[in-house]
C-alpha cells in the first residue's frame, strides 16, 4: 500500500499529524509513503488529486496506483490503523 500525504507548513492539522504519521511509518516499515507541500505542488495536486482548500489529506493507494480511500482534515492514530488494517492486502 502507498499513502500520498499533502499537507502545507502553515497547517496546523498538518502539524499534528506530522509525529502520528511518524510512529505509524516506524512501525509499518512495509508502507510506502510520499508526502507533498501543497504550496509547491498546488496545480499538479489539483489536477492529479483533486485536491479542494482542506489539509491535510492523505491519499491510500493500492499496488496499482488505484485510490482505495482518502482521509481529509486531521485523523486519529486509530483511524489510519483501521484504514490500513482494512485494506492490508491490496
């Protein structure tokens, strides 16, 4: 699984999320993640993700690069865990 993180400096639900997605990173070694600054990739985001006035949003991808789901604003450490326990074999 992937995970497309975009997210903004000035963010303050960015900014919480930054330590959450650290831990689960460490202890998912497995997890491919990718994070983008929403402020120097704003078109590509908007095109490519679709991405509104809402951070951070984190994208899961499957093994084919297809969206399985996506969170949007901040998310608790259990959330991300479910997500990823859910769809653990895509």
């Amino acid at each position: 699984m992937k995970v497309i993180k975009i997210g903004a400096i000035w963010c303050p639900g960015c900014i919480i999320m930054k330590p959450r997605w650290k831990e689960i990173e460490e202890e998912h070694p497995n997890l491919q993640t990718v994070y983008y600054d929403y402020d120097e990739h704003e078109e590509m985001l908007l095109e490519r993700y679709h991405i509104k006035d809402t951070l951070p949003v984190c994208i899961f991808l499957d093994n084919n690069e297809q969206e399985l789901t996506r969170l949007i604003g901040e998310a608790s450490r259990n959330e991300i865990l479910n997500i990823l326990q859910k769809y653990k074999d895509f």
